[in-house]
C-alpha cells in the first residue's frame, strides 16, 4: 500500500463523523423527555439541537484558522476535549439556558473542531483517490444517524435521559483516541519542505503577509527567494536587495477572488436551506398527513440508509476524471427539489410513495455530501481545501439555521406545509442554477481556447 497510515486517517474520520452526527442527529430522541423535564414550548426545546447543528457548520472558518496556527490534530483533541466535558456536565442541567450553552454551542463548537480537521486530513492522504476516501469517510454520519436513535432510544428507556447523556458522554471520550491518531500527510510535509524554495508551493497565511523578490535582468525577471515581513522588515529588504516587490494574496483574498468557489459557497447555502427543512419538519409532515409516529421514525431512517449508500456512490463518482463533478452536483441539487416539491402531491402522499421519494432524496442529498471535499479541491487546489471546507461550512451553517424557522413561518401562515416545501424545493433548484455557471463558463472558455475552471485555479493533479 503506497500509504498504509491514510487508512488509519480514513477509519478515524470515519468514526469521528459517525460519534459526532451521530448523536446530534439524535438530539429528536430527547425532545419529548426534556418537553416533560422542563415543561416548556416545543420550539425552545427544538432550538437546542438546531444551535448545536448550527455551530457546528458557522465554526468552520474558526476551525479553520485554528489548523493555521496548530496542527490538525491538536485542533482535533481540542474538539474532543470540548465536546466530552460539555457532553458530561449535561446530566446536571438544572434548566433549558444551560443546555443550549453546553449542548447547543460549547458541543456543536467542539463538533466542528473535531469534523473540518478530520474530514480535510482524509482528503489530503489521499490525493489520486481523494473522491472515493472522502464519499467512504463521509458515510460515517449517515450511518451514525441510523444506529444512534435505536442505541439512544435503548438507553432512555433504561437508564433515563440524564443516565444515557453519561454514556454517550463516554463513547464520545473516544474521540480523544481517534484525534490522536491524526497525522499530517506526505503532501503537506512537502510543501512545508518547499515552502522557503518555491513560492507557488507556499501557502499565504492570512495574518503573515508574504512577498515575492525578483531580480530585473534586461527583459527577464528570475526567481530569487520568498521573505516573510513576520522576520524581515519590508523597507529592510527593500534596502538590503534593491529589488522590486510583489505580495501575495492572502488566503482570504484568494478565495474571495475565486469566482467557482464563491458560487459554490452559495450554492451550499442555499441548498443546506433546502435540505434542512426537509430533514427537520419531515416527520412532523408525516404525521400531519396521517402517518403514525412510527411510520415517520421509518421513513427518516429510509433517508438516512440511502445518504449513506450516496456518500459512497458520490465518491466513486467524484473519482473518475472523465465525469465532471460540478454537473454531477447540480443535478443532485435538481433532483432535491423536485423531490420537495414531490412530498406535496397527494398521490406520493401513502407509504409507499413516500419511502420511494425519500430514498431518492437521500440518496441525492448523499452523493452532493460525497462530492464536497473533491470539488472544493478542484476550485482551491490542495493546498487550500482546510481554509475552503471551513468557509463553505459557515454558509452552510447559516443556511441550515435560517432554513426551518422559514419553513417553519411559511407553514403557520398559510396553515399548509405545502408552502414549506415549496419554499425548499425552490432553494435547491435555485442552488443548481447558481452552480451551472460555472460549467457553462467553462464550455464558452474551452471553445475559445482557454483553460477552464478546475485548471486554472491552481496546478492540483485532480483536474
């Protein structure tokens, strides 16, 4: 095996995606026990888990910073850290304000801590097979979403909810184990090699502003040497060489710049808008139509079981060079909302029609998930994909917060969830088009000779 210890980094972001969505995916489990705990409204209740869900997308560009300034897997240990202690103090919360600050934001922080590093490690161990291992690590929390509600339920029943936040309080200390597991890939060790000896290879920290000195000869400027103002001052090298200086971008700057990747951060908010009015006021829908409680708890994990297989299939997808990844995705995003339109027709609206829209629903939801990671590499390059990941979860994190509450005002007013789904069918097909884009772009660009996108953005391998 060219790289035996990136399959130690796959199995440990695995597993961390399976813990960590895994129990925020069951936060629903608790609702009805903390509904008789605290005896308050549905909706504050509610809000604990959609905080927690939120935090953990808008801390992306935290986490970000953070595995700048520390390694990955210090920032991993610190999620892990975090997200235990918050996750053991929860048995003694003696109202709804301390669970939102331990559950709602210290959990979800410590979350994003532990998902961003991981997720982007995995990637990173494996630059030929990036899609493939990225989809496979991703199906973690499709797959911690079906086990954990059954395991949580099991616990509930037996120990109480203060006793089962314990044990899960245990199982989640194993993430301690996991994050130390991680370990930085031959290719970053390669550009920090290169990173005083080509400044292409470099990457621009965002608060270290680097310049570039070329020397003039006659027509032709040669590449001298890099020099961080972190350790020479500007005016002193200025002086000392008598040569001309250019600076870099920031890192910052370098996404905001990058047209693909800013269409594809809104693309992600708007489709995570989408997509979360579907995952959190589907059941509800269900029962509102005439299903029973049960039926709905079914037809959720129908969805979640197909995420899973999506995960996969967009990996393998994402792997082949000779499909574009970009397309692939907005037809995912395409076929999302036509699904949310599709829960609104009453002939879909029996069992049987509602598991077959769900498993085509997640399964699309899965593939997009599975192609995240390899397309942001594609628009950033390598050496970027912590920083973009990062950003791209804040979006994401906003438009799951603002997706429901939307959703949520939509059906009251109109008295019919019919307008909720129209609401996020809408967003998801508007996501497509924000995304097609680039494609299109990129086929005018190629007919007139230049290079496209994925190519000019950097000189990745994955193209």
């Amino acid at each position: 095996m060219k790289n035996p210890w990136g399959l130690v980094i796959a199995v440990s972001a695995f597993l961390i995606q399976f813990i960590t969505f895994g129990i925020s995916f069951s936060f629903g489990i608790y609702i009805v026990e903390l509904q008789k705990e605290y005896d308050t409204s549905l909706s504050l209740i509610s809000s604990i888990g959609s905080i927690n869900t939120g935090f953990q997308f808008l801390t992306g560009p935290l986490a970000s910073f953070l595995m700048k300034k520390m390694s990955y897997r210090k920032v991993c240990l610190l999620g892990a850290v975090l997200s235990s202690i918050s996750l053991s103090v929860l048995p003694f919360a003696p109202n709804i304000s301390y669970l939102i600050v331990f559950y709602g934001v210290i959990t979800g922080t410590g979350y994003c801590f532990l998902y961003v590093p991981s997720h982007t490690l995995s990637g990173l161990w494996y630059d030929e097979n990036r899609g493939l291992v990225t989809g496979i690590v991703t199906s973690g929390s499709a797959l911690g979403g079906i086990v954990f509600p059954i395991v949580i339920k099991f616990l509930i029943d037996v120990y109480g909810w203060r006793g089962s936040m314990f044990i899960l309080a245990a199982f989640n200390f194993q993430t301690i184990l996991l994050a130390g597991l991680l370990r930085e890939s031959p290719l970053q060790r390669e550009w920090e090699k290169s990173k005083t000896k080509n400044i292409e290879s470099s990457i621009a920290d965002s608060t270290a502003t680097i310049y570039t000195v070329y020397e003039d000869n006659g027509n032709t400027k040669n590449y001298q040497e890099s020099i961080s103002t972190d350790n020479f001052p500007l005016e002193q090298v200025k002086h000392e060489t008598g040569m001309p200086i250019i600076k870099e971008k920031s890192t910052l700057m370098k996404l905001l710049t990058n047209v693909p990747y800013i269409l594809f951060t809104i693309n992600n908010f708007l489709w995570n808008a989408g997509a979360s009015v579907a995952m959190l006021l589907g059941p509800d829908y269900y029962t509102k139509i005439g299903h029973s409680l049960t039926e709905a708890a079914v037809l959720l994990s129908v969805s979640q079981g197909t995420m899973l297989c999506g995960c996969v299939v967009g990996g393998i997808l994402g792997n082949y060079r000779n499909i574009n990844r970009n397309v692939l995705f907005l037809c995912m995003n395409f076929i999302m909302g036509l699904c949310s339109f599709a829960y609104t027709f009453p002939v879909l609206q029996t069992m049987t029609g509602l598991v077959a829209v769900n498993c085509l629903y997640g399964l699309s939801v899965g593939i997009s998930l599975g192609l995240l990671v390899i397309i942001v590499s594609v628009f950033v390059g390598s050496q970027l994909i912590g920083d973009g990941i990062g950003y791209l979860m804040l979006a994401t994190g906003v438009g799951y917060v603002i997706g429901p509450p939307i959703g949520s005002y939509l059906a009251q007013s109109t008295g019919s969830y019919d307008a909720a789904f129209y609401f996020a069918g809408s967003a998801n097909l508007l996501s497509g088009l924000v995304l097609l884009v680039v494609p299109i772009n990129d086929c005018l660009r190629r007919s007139k000779g230049y290079p496209v996108s994925s190519n000019r953005q950097n000189g990745d391998k994955t193209p």
